[in-house]
C-alpha cells in the first residue's frame, strides 16, 4: 500500500484470505462458461429461425409433405437450445464439498468447443435444407439430414453431464 489509497474488499480478500484469489478465477471461469452456453443457445435459436422460414416458404404438396418433418425440426431445436443454455454449471460455490479441479474445467471448455463446431456443421445442414427448399427439390432428404445431426447434437449435449459427475463418489457435481 505504498500509493496511500485504501484497499477495496475484493483487494483485502485477495491478500487475507487463502486460495482467494484461484477462487475468483474459477467464478469467472464458471460466468464465461454461463455467457458460453449463452452464446450457443443463440446459435442454435438463429437456426430455428432458418427452419421456421424454410417452412413458410414451402409452396404446394411439398408444403404438406414436409410440414410434419419441420415440425420436429423446431421441436428438436427449441430443445437443443433449451438443453444447452441450462446445461450444468462448471463450477461449484466456495463451501461445497466436491471442488471442481482445473483440469475438469479444461475437459467441460474443450467439450463445450467441440460443441461449437457441431453447431457449425449443423448450420450448413440447414442452409443446404434451406437451399433444397428454394429449388423444390430433395425437402425430405435435406431434412432427414439436419434431423438426424440435431439428433446426435442433442445426445452429445446430453452427455456432457458425464463430465460432471464425481466418480469416485457417483454424486452429481451440481
């Protein structure tokens, strides 16, 4: 405290409390994991929007073809999203009994990335499902493609709990 000023809360905490300051750094980790997940419900949200206009743009039979396969296409996304943005936390509250270990947080954020390219892929499914809807053509293939990728997209959201269970105790971690 050379400079003279008085030292704010979070200044003291750092310098009295022990592991204060790793502490702080996990709750920002686990708020960047929150705006993340944030992000990536976004994502999967601005694909619906593309399915909801894939379907208005529908003309004629292939419209009543079709209606029942975009229908579980939003279904299945609004669940994406929804499965996504409530996801597990990544990291528990400074008096819980199990600690989630930097190691397991670096696992739950490669996890995440890889999440991020599945959506990624799952986009071009559906520029090509909103592409074969332009031209009248191949609906049902191009829609049996983006159901089938939000399918696996929707199991493998479903398996980052995986990630957060503590093994050794088989309690989960939030």
């Amino acid at each position: 405290m050379s400079d003279g000023r008085q030292l704010n809360f979070l200044e003291k905490a750092i310098r009295i409390i022990p592991g204060y300051k790793g502490y702080k750094a996990k709750e920002e980790r686990r708020d960047n994991d929150a705006l993340f997940r944030s992000m990536l419900a976004s994502k999967i949200e601005g694909l619906l929007a593309v399915a909801t206009s894939g379907l208005a743009n529908l003309k004629g039979p292939a419209a009543l073809d079709a209606a029942g396969g975009f229908d579980r296409l939003t279904k299945k996304l609004e669940k994406a999203a929804d499965k996504v943005r409530f996801a597990a936390r990544g990291y528990k509250g400074w008096f819980d009994m199990h600690k989630v270990k930097e190691n397991e947080l670096d696992k739950l954020y490669e996890f995440d990335c890889a999440l991020t390219e599945e959506v990624e892929n799952m986009q071009v499914d559906f520029e090509a499902l909103g592409a074969a809807v332009d031209s009248g053509s191949d609906i049902k293939k191009k829609l049996d493609v983006a159901i089938t990728g939000l399918d696996d997209f929707i199991h493998r959201v479903e398996g980052r709990s995986a990630l957060m269970v503590d093994l050794q105790n088989n309690t989960p971690i939030d």
